[in-house]
C-alpha cells in the first residue's frame, strides 16, 4: 500500500512538472475584437458607403414626413369649411400616407439593420482571418478573442492586428 501512495505520488509530481514545462514554451495571445472594429479606418468607410447606400431612401422619407405635415396642416386649418365627406376623404388619405410611411420607414431601418449586420460580420471575417495568419507567422500556440476577464499587456496582441489591417 505504502509502495502504491508513493508511486501515485511521483507520477502525479512528475506530470504536475511537465505540465508546467508545457506551459511555459506555449505561446499565447489575446485581442479586443470590438476594440479593433472601433478603431480600424476601413470600418469606419465601409459605414459610411453602408449611409451613403441610404441616403436616398431617408430623404424621401423626410420628403413624404414633410407632405404628411403639410396635409395635417391643411385638414386643421381646412377642416371646419369643408364638407364632412370631403373631411373624411382627407383624414383617409391622411391615415392612409402615415401608414405608408411607417412601412417605408419600418421596412428601411430593417434592411438596413441588415446590410450593417452584413458588413459587419465580413469585417469580423477580415479581422479572424488576420489574426490567423498573425499566429501562423509569429508561431502562437494559441490565441484568444475578447472576453477574457484578465489578459496580461505582454500577450494583448490587439494593436498589431490593427496595425496591420490599418496598412493594407
């Protein structure tokens, strides 16, 4: 028994040693994703042809706001003189036009919440793909993404894949 307890514990000290030699030749990395999408100047491009793509749609949203104003306006300032059907017919075409406008607007938020999420994630695909042929050419054992609740500066490797996407 008592031969048995020693042997049990020179192997686990023996594996407790190479674990911690294993360790100490791993080379490890870690990087802020948000950090880099916050700061990379192609993300900042690749948004504002995303709000150039828009721009028609918003101006004729703002234009159709500023007709349904305009036709409120002229239902309130109109409305005693006129007849009632002819009021009725105008609070139809004013209900009908907000509707419209509130798909319009509805359904321009969510292509473009769509197209966003698209350029985003081809970025984040840019960045990954960086990063991988970052530890391939520097020979990191293992790399990790945001998240991480503690990472030393020494192994915080965020600047240099922004560095070098910034250059390309």
């Amino acid at each position: 028994m008592l031969k048995r307890s020693v042997f049990l514990l020179v192997a686990m000290s023996a594996a407790l040693l190479q674990s911690n030699v294993a360790l100490a030749e791993l080379k490890v990395g870690v990087y802020d994703n948000r950090q880099i999408l916050d700061n990379l100047p192609l993300v900042k491009k690749e948004l504002q042809k995303l709000s150039a793509e828009f721009e028609p749609k918003r101006k004729e949203i703002t234009d159709k706001q500023s007709k349904l104003v305009a036709l409120k306006k002229d239902i309130e300032t109109n409305g005693p003189v006129l007849s009632q059907s002819d009021l009725q017919i105008k609070q139809l075409e004013y209900q009908s036009k907000l509707r419209e406008l509130q798909l319009l607007d509805e359904d321009t938020k969510r292509l473009a919440q769509v197209r966003q999420n698209e350029v985003v994630r081809n970025l984040q695909s840019m960045v990954e793909q960086e990063v991988l042929a970052f530890a391939d050419e520097q020979s990191y054992d293992l790399i990790l993404r945001s998240g991480v609740l503690y990472a030393s500066p020494k192994i915080d490797i965020t600047q240099q894949i922004l560095k070098r996407l910034s250059e390309k």
